[in-house]
C-alpha cells in the first residue's frame, strides 16, 4: 500500500481578537485592560484583553467575577459586524496561499498548505508571511502553529502568544506530545482533565502508558481519539466547507423568571431571532432543544424530533411550548435557549476513514 502523504498544516488564532479590534479602533483602550461583553448583573465576558488576562479575567466569566478580579476592568459592547468584516479581510490573505481553509469562528482557521499557491515548501514561512501580512493590513497580531495535523497544529498555536508561532517538525512530534501537560490537549476540558489527575495521567506520555482497555473503561466513547491522538494520529482533513450542525439562540435575564408567561415571551422573541438567522441561512431542521438553566446553574436540556423540516417561527414556538410544558419547572429560571438541529445541510455518513499511520517523510516544515 502507497504510504499516505504527510501534510503541512497551519492553524492561524488571532491574539484576543475581539478587545484587540476594539483596542485598534479606540486608541484610548490601549494597554488598558477591557472586557467585551455585558457589564450588568447577568453580563458574561465575551472575550478579554491580555492586559485584563493578567487579572484573571477570561471569556465566558461572570461579569461580576471580572469586575471583582480586576477593578479597573472596562466593559465594551461586542461589535460583530466590525469583527465580521475584519475576519473576512484576513480570511482573504489566507486564500492568497490555499484553497483549503478551514473556518472555526471569526478569529481562527486551519489551512492545508502541503501544496499552496505560493509553491513555497516552508510552512514555517509561509505562517510567519500570513501573519505579517494580517499585521500590516489590519494592524492586529495573529499567532500561528504548524505540523503534521490540525490536532498538532492547534496545540502548537497557543505555545508563543501572543504574536508568535511553533513549529512541530515531524521527527519531533512524538516527544513534543509526551512532554506536553494533559490540560493542554485540545479536547480534554476541565472536568476530563481532573479525572486524568485522579487516574495518575498528567502528561502525554502518561497518557501513551496507558492501554487501549484502560481508557475504554474510563473514558468509553473517547477511547479511539485519545488513544490515537497521543501517538501523533489525526486523519481529519482540513475542510473548506464546514457543515453547520445547528442554529439557536440563547437569551440570559436580568432577573430570574418564575411566570411561565414571561418565559412564552422570551421564547417567542427567541424562536423569531432564529427564524431570521434559519432565513439567512437557508436551511431547517428537525430537531428542537429547549435549553434552561435554573437560579441554581443548574442545567436542563429537552429535545423533540419531528418528521418534518422546520425553519418558521410559528413552528419552531409551537414546539419549544411543548417542551416547556413538558414537567413542572424546579425552580426559577435565569436563562432560556432555543436550538434547531438535524439540519437539512447534513450530508449522509461518509464511509470511516482509513486508520492507517502516516509514514513520516522528511521534508521542509
């Protein structure tokens, strides 16, 4: 069987893109720690500047906890129409390189540059370009990781922030993932990671130790991707088109809510935000989830299937009532969403890839 051929892989993540961009257009923000997102009771970080990281503050906190971390914190309106424009600035100096970029939000992307428009063999150099050329177009900093796969490549991006890249050679990747901390492995969260602690795994190389058995017993349906992913082993191909798997909208409340009549309010407001975006789109689904989350933080999910396409409000309402009314609210409820998945963009499963190992090739990265 002819081996299969390495790639040279890029993943660009720009540096806190969203307070940098509002950093960029506000000059007055500069070196001064602020905070994208709600400053209100209920506000949530949308994204941090490096100076307010120093604090502690990170996105997805409370606003109260960042406010209490960092005193002198400052709240700015998130502006995604700018951030959008911005993105599709940078998208555009990625395609002056390859065809095959792989978007994961506004601020990060994979690109396959094993043979690139450039012809230049240099991945290393053809991030360090791609990252000059962001700087000088859009005056913010990009970060960059290069090896063999996304996996690594995702990893390596975070090692020189900001406004730096690494490099993982191919001959270096096996004591690269053994060395590397085991929180530091993109898919283990927080609660993973403490349960590897438990277990005795804090490195990659205790997790490589570790026996396909071993982690079936513990970790089950992960087994395969953590086996595979510590030995250098990850086949995803970087995909120019990614499928959206669902469309929703969430809706956070100023005070907690206990009238069923003003949770129908709020989903009705929610269902017509995701009727416009489903329009957009130009897609529908089958399956709705009621997301709620309780004056405790405790969270409650209820889904329905339906044998049917959906993309009106009036439809997507009628169903999320349903599963309202489906038990007794527990308590009062601090935050409500609407998700509509099962899409009618989902492509018919794809035969598994093959599992073979990529022979190593020595070339220049």
């Amino acid at each position: 069987m002819e081996p299969a051929k390495q790639r040279k892989i890029i993943h660009v993540d720009m540096d806190a893109f969203y307070a940098s961009v509002e950093q960029l257009d506000n000059p007055g923000l500069k070196g001064k720690p602020i905070a994208v997102g709600g400053s209100s009771q209920r506000g949530v970080v949308a994204a941090a500047s490096y100076e307010a990281r120093k604090f502690g503050v990170k996105s997805a906190m409370s606003s109260v906890i960042a406010k209490r971390n960092c005193p002198e914190l400052i709240f700015v309106k998130p502006r995604f129409d700018r951030y959008r424009e911005i993105s599709n600035r940078i998208r555009n100096i990625f395609f002056e390189y390859t065809d095959l970029v792989e978007p994961l939000s506004l601020d990060e992307a994979y690109l396959d540059v094993t043979e690139n428009k450039k012809g230049n063999p240099s991945a290393s150099l053809i991030a360090k370009e791609i990252r000059q050329k962001i700087l000088d177009k859009t005056g913010l900093t990009a970060s960059a990781g290069i090896s063999i796969n996304k996996f690594i490549a995702k990893v390596a991006s975070d090692y020189n922030k900001p406004n730096g890249q690494k490099t993982v050679n191919p001959e270096e990747v096996p004591e690269f993932l053994e060395a590397l901390e085991i929180r530091k492995f993109y898919g283990v969260g927080k609660v993973t990671a403490e349960k590897m602690y438990r277990l005795g795994i804090f490195t990659g190389k205790n997790l490589k130790e570790k026996s396909r058995e071993f982690l079936d017993e513990h970790f089950g349906k992960s087994v395969e991707y953590y086996y595979q992913v510590v030995r250098g082993i990850h086949l995803s191909e970087v995909k120019p088109s990614r499928i959206r798997k669902s469309l929703g909208a969430e809706r956070t409340f100023e005070e907690n809510i206990s009238s069923e009549v003003f949770m129908l309010e709020r989903l009705e407001n929610i269902s017509e935000e995701i009727e416009r975006r489903l329009t957009k789109s130009k897609v529908a689904g089958k399956t709705v989830t009621l997301k709620i989350k309780y004056s405790d933080f405790t969270l409650q999910t209820r889904s329905k299937t339906l044998d049917y396409y959906i993309s009106s409000k009036g439809l997507i309402l009628e169903t999320a009532k349903k599963l309202l009314y489906q038990e007794k609210m527990k308590n009062s409820v601090r935050l409500l969403g609407i998700s509509l998945s099962n899409l009618n963009t989902e492509k018919p499963d794809e035969k598994e890839e093959k599992k073979e190992i990529a022979v190593q090739l020595k070339f220049d990265f």
